[in-house]
C-alpha cells in the first residue's frame, strides 16, 4: 500500500512541510482571508435574479447524504423566486477576486454535450500539484471555528482547481461560500434544509451549515470529514466550472425512467467524491492527514453513500432504485481512493466506468 509504506516518510515530512507550509502561507496569503461581506446579500439576490428565468431547473444538486442513515433527504425542488427579505444575512464571503482567470468571461473554451462528460480537457491534466494548505485547529462546537476552518480549506481548493483549470486551458471562477449560522435562502432552496450542506449552481455557491452538519455528522471531531464535505460540493462547482453539470442535467432530465435517471446521479456524485479525493491526496502532506485521518475519510466515504445494507434499510432486503442516487458504500469508498491516490482529474471519469463501478 503507497500510504501505509510511505507513513513514516509522511510524518516527517509533515512536520517540516507545515513549518515552511505555515511561512509561506503567512507570506503569499498576506491578505486577510474573505470575510462576511454587507454586498453578499446582494450579490446572491442579482445571481437569483438570473435564475429566475426558469426554463432552466433550479440547479440544485443532491444533497450529500448525512451518515448513519438519517433524514437528510433528496435534493427538493428548487425555490428559485422565494427570497425572503426578512431573513437573517447568513455568513457569507466571496472569494477573493485576484483569485479569477482574467480570461475567466471567455466562456468558448469550456466544451459542451458529451464532450464536457466524456473528453473533458481538465481529464488531461497532470495530477494537482501538492501545495501548502495547514489547516486550523477545529472545535466543532464553535461555529466560527468550524467557519474560519471551512475558509482556510476553501482558500486551498480555490487556488488548486484555479490552477488545474489554468492548466486545462479553461475558464475558472471560484465557488461563492456561505457557511451559514442562521437562516437563509438561495437560488435553490432555503436553509437551513434537511440538506446541511449542498451545491447551488444558479449562484455557483456552495452552502454549509457550520452548527447542522457537526449535528448530522454526529458530533464527529475529526476535520477531514468536514473538509471532505466541502470538497464534495466544490466538486460539483468544478463539474459546472467544466460544462459538465449543463450537459449532465439535461440528459438527466430527458432519461425515461427513475431507473436510468439515479444512475446519471450517481456517476455525478461518485465523480464528485473522486474529485475531492483527488484534492485532498493533493495536500495530504501540508494539511496534514495522516493514516486514521485517510481511513476515517474512506469510512466516511461508505457511510455517506447509498444504505444498501439489510440492517440499515430496516426490514426491507434493498433501496428502493428510486433512492439509490449516491452509490454504494463499496463504490463511494472505490472512486475517493482512486482520487486520493492518483490526484488528477482524469481518475475520476465515473462517465465511461462499468456500470458495477456506479452502482
Ligand atoms: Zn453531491
């Protein structure tokens, strides 16, 4: 095993990559980390005022499913119109704005139908560079911890897929972020949802309760489930950032059956799991994650996929197909690995993988 033979090179490492991880850190990123910002509300209420017109379905992902089988449901229709105005300003911060391709409105270059699914340039490139990405110290009872823990992995994923997307010779504009603390709303929903954190790509914002997913996640203290979290729905922003998500729901929205609908769902959220994997073996040296911090994020892998098992679906023997939209705990826990150990984008094409691969 690459990581169990490496371990020890690994804790060495870490220690001396996080002393000079934390210098540079402290150079490059002389600029405060985003802050809540007073234009924010604005912000996402112009962005929801683009999605409006609604021929085009609320771009709501699926929500990740919360552990141990509890009630964090399916993705709900979009509310796309509802904005309540007297809702409390949830935290929000946009991402810093040097950050942006300058070539970032040029949206030529990002492909389109099959080819974004199928051949997708970003497959092509070199894994994602290992870059310095010390995280802070997490207590989960404290939601701005949790905060300032979800911006400094936000920051790192910022500047990986900026760079990967450079690389790719495509377009790329980083996720807007709100950790929210109280109450709020989006393009696609309102929070806080059964859904305790998920992807909105009419405001290409990724939403994460700091308090509700600690909750769903039952009190689980360790950051990497968190940080896997966040990569998760930053996955889905780098799907849409690459024109696959556009492809995508079309094609899901045309499939005939139920059937044939959860498995286009299933290779987008598998993929997206691989896709976190593949940033999160990046910076596994800087961050750092050790070895039981890579097995509790392959358990957690399995328990945010589809319950499949006799014992957590109660007396029934299988999901019924028409809750089958994350994968298996086998499969969920297969595409993290193989994101994790080989880091680029091209491990993760779940589009052309045999079907038992996304089951
Ligand atoms: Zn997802």
């Amino acid at each position: 095993m690459r990581l169990s033979s490496r371990s020890a090179l690994h804790a060495a490492l870490a220690v001396v990559a996080l002393l000079l991880a934390t210098l540079v850190w402290t150079v490059v990123r002389a600029e405060p980390a985003p802050q809540p910002s007073e234009t924010s509300q604005t912000d996402r209420a112009d962005q929801a005022g683009q999605s409006t017109d609604s021929t085009e379905t609320p771009a709501d992902e699926p929500a990740f499913p919360r552990p141990q089988g509890q009630d964090l449901g399916a993705a709900e229709p979009g509310q796309q119109d509802q904005h309540s105005p007297g809702g409390a300003g949830p935290d929000a911060a946009t991402p810093d704005a040097d950050a942006a391709d300058e070539d970032s409105n040029d949206d030529t270059r990002r492909p389109s139908g099959a080819e974004a699914l199928l051949d997708n340039p970003l497959y092509g490139t070199e894994p994602l560079a290992p870059r310095p990405c010390p995280v802070p110290d997490l207590n989960v009872h404290d939601s701005t911890s949790m905060e300032t823990f979800l911006n400094a992995v936000a920051d790192c994923l910022d500047d990986a897929w900026s760079t990967q997307f450079a690389r790719a010779d495509l377009p790329f504009e980083p996720a807007n972020r709100v950790f929210w603390s109280e109450p709020g709303t989006s393009p696609c929903r309102d929070y806080p949802s059964a859904a305790g954190a998920f992807y909105c790509r009419a405001s290409s914002g990724i939403y994460i309760g700091t308090s509700d997913v600690v909750e769903k996640w039952l009190g689980e203290t360790n950051g990497v489930v968190y940080a896997s979290l966040l990569s998760h729905e930053y996955a889905h922003h780098v799907q849409s950032e690459a024109g696959l998500l556009e492809y995508y729901h079309d094609q899901r929205s045309e499939a005939p059956t139920t059937a044939e609908r959860n498995e286009w769902t299933r290779r987008s959220e598998l993929q997206a799991d691989c896709l976190a994997g593949v940033f999160l073996g990046s910076i596994a040296v800087t961050y750092p994650l050790d070895e039981d911090d890579v097995q509790v994020l392959l358990e957690d892998a399995r328990a945010t996929a589809d319950d499949t098992s006799a014992a957590g679906r109660g007396e029934q023997d299988e999901l019924d197909e028409d809750e089958r939209t994350h994968g298996t705990a086998d499969n969920s826990e297969y595409w993290t690995h193989a994101g994790f150990t080989e880091q680029r984008p091209g491990a993760c094409n779940t589009w052309t993988a045999d079907e038992e691969l996304v089951q």
